[in-house]
C-alpha cells in the first residue's frame, strides 16, 4: 500500500476541515473592514468643494419652498394681515378657530364646483395634451434630414416662451366672435362663432391652448430619452424583419417607458394644478360656473375677499390631496416595474 492511500489521522483530518472555517472568517473580517468604502468624514472632505457650489441652490429652495409651508398655520386661525406690519406678528397675535375653516370649505358648494372643474380639466388634458408630445417627438425622430428635424423641433418649441397673455390673444383673433374663424363664416352666409366666450366648450379651448404653447417642451425630454437608445438595437430588429412600426414598438416605446412613467407621476401629483395665469384671464369671459378651479378659487377668496384663513385652508386640502396622488401614481408605476420618483 502507498503513502498516498494511507488514512490520515483524526488529528489531521480535524485540522483540515479547520482550515476553511478559518479562511472564511479571515475573509468575513476582510469584508467587515471594507478598506475601500470611505467614511462619511473623508466623503466630505473629499467632496467639500462640491457641497459648497450647492449651497446657495438649497439655501433658495428652503427659503422659498419649505420656509412658506410655515405659514399653513393661518388655515387654523381667523387671520388678520393689518394687526401688524409684521407677518410673523400677525399670525402670533390672530384668534385660533381650530377647524373651523375646514368646516366651511366642505360645505361651501363653490368649493366642490371648483374641485370638478379642477379634475375635468385635468383628465382631459391627461388624455389629449399628455400623449402629443410623445406622438411629436416619434414624428421628429423619424426624420432623416437633420435640418429639417431641428427646424421643426424650433418651430414646436417656439410658443413656449410666448405668455399666456400673447397666447390668449392670439386665440381671441382666431377664434373670438370677431375673429378670423367668424368672419370667415359670415362671409360665406353663416352665423358667426365665439368660442372664447362659451361655456360649453371652455375646458377644450383650454386644452388646445396648453397643445400649442406647451406640446414643444415635453418633445425636448421625450427626444432626449431617444436620444439614449443604441442604433445597435434598430439594427438588429431591422436584420430580424422588422418593419418600422414594428422597430417603434419594440425598441422606441420600451426606451420611452421609464420618462413616461415619471412624467405621468409628476403630472398627476400636479392633476390640481391645471394653469392658474391662463384660466383667471379667462375667467370674467366665460364665468366662474365654467372656469372656476381651485386655484382661483384660493386666489379669489384670498386676495379678492380677504379671507384669508378660509383659502388657506383650501391650498393646504388641495395639497394633502396632491401628496396621495403622488404616492399612489408612485406605487402603480412600481407595480409597472418602473421606477417612478423613487425607488421601493
């Protein structure tokens, strides 16, 4: 018989199969240390320059966005702005009326005439606005020619920077009672048409307003997005026999998916929000019954009527609300498999 077939002793055998156990915590204690991975202190030493770039962008976001939310408070109160020149004053010296206002706000009919309103306009602009800057941005991507894709790209982008002053006056020439649309329609025997001054049909000309100003902007994020797609990928969908919608809906709308489930999010946690400026010009025309929102409706009970505390209390209930939107909107993109606004 050979050494190499003689069975070793127990003692030897027990301090082998010690000699992974003890590898394995050498190797545990390694991973514990992680000499790598630095600490909080080194990060921002390290990076110290870059945190004091920022600061003034956090100091202005902290001053005008989270500072103000401070002053939810009057939507407890019967608030009087002239007690003091000072605001702070003012709010410290106002008699306390606990729920009172939330009380009046849901029992004020004009409160939920507006919140309907408010969620008409949104759902119809979620159907007809939010899907056109996709459509538009496939459109753009498909030409060849460079120049005229960024010819047309600058031509849709170019309203955006128009205000909504100029853009409800160009829509009052076009479609007003003496506008091109009416005169055209006189000329040929017809009764003339004022659609800017009626009711019925208020929450589309809304509708096509954001389109045209707006529509050019979303096409920047969505051309963006393709943009990031590989030429690999068309490529090989085109080897495989794919024709061109067949490339857009297997290779352009996968790559889409993630922005258009972030946008959507973002655009229902703002679904309350439907363009305060653009529908207050419009409102004397049309009518509170047509065109009053919650917007206006805060803004018009606030500043017009002094109520202070009573429009207070409707922002802060419009903003609760806008908060569960987002994080339900939140949890069906996770249940899509998208990211969202933020990570589970």
């Amino acid at each position: 018989m050979s050494h190499s077939t003689v069975p070793r002793s127990r003692t030897e055998a027990d301090s082998t199969a010690k000699t992974p156990v003890a590898s394995g915590g050498a190797t545990g204690s390694s991973r514990k240390r992680r000499p790598g991975k630095l600490s909080l202190r080194h990060r921002f030493r390290r990076d110290r320059v870059l945190l004091l770039m920022t600061l003034p962008a956090v100091a202005l976001v902290l001053l005008f966005n989270y500072v103000p939310i401070l002053g939810n408070v009057v939507a407890f109160q019967d608030y009087d702005p002239y007690i003091s020149d000072n605001g702070v004053v003012s709010m410290l010296h106002s008699p306390w009326v606990g729920l009172e206002n939330f009380q009046r706000i849901f029992e004020d009919s004009s409160f939920w005439s507006a919140v309907q309103n408010t969620l008409v306009l949104f759902f119809l602009q979620l159907l007809l606005f939010f899907p056109i800057p996709i459509l538009l941005a496939l459109l753009i991507n498909s030409v060849v020619r460079p120049r005229v894709r960024a010819v047309a790209q600058a031509v849709l982008y170019l309203p955006h920077f128009f205000s909504w002053v100029l853009v409800i006056s160009v829509f009052q020439q076009l479609l007003g009672g003496a506008g091109l649309l009416s005169q055209l329609l006189r000329e040929h025997g017809y009764d003339g048409l004022d659609i800017m001054t009626d009711p019925n049909t208020f929450k589309f000309l809304v509708t096509a307003q954001s389109v045209w100003k707006d529509a050019g902007w979303g096409i920047i994020v969505f051309l963006a997005a393709l943009a990031a797609v590989s030429p690999d990928l068309y490529e090989a969908a085109a080897m495989d026999g794919a024709n061109r919608w067949r490339r857009m809906w297997h290779v352009t709308l996968p790559a889409l998916r993630p922005v258009i489930a972030l946008l959507l999010v973002l655009r229902v946690g703002d679904a309350l929000t439907v363009g305060f400026e653009q529908i207050l010009l419009q409102r004397d025309a049309v009518g509170p019954g047509a065109a009053e929102v919650l917007d206006t409706f805060v803004w018009w009970n606030g500043v017009r009527n002094q109520d202070f505390g009573y429009a207070a209390a409707a922002g802060l209930v419009k903003g609760v609300i806008s908060i569960g939107l987002v994080l339900a909107a939140n949890k069906v993109a996770h249940l899509m498999g998208e990211q969202g606004v933020y990570k589970k």
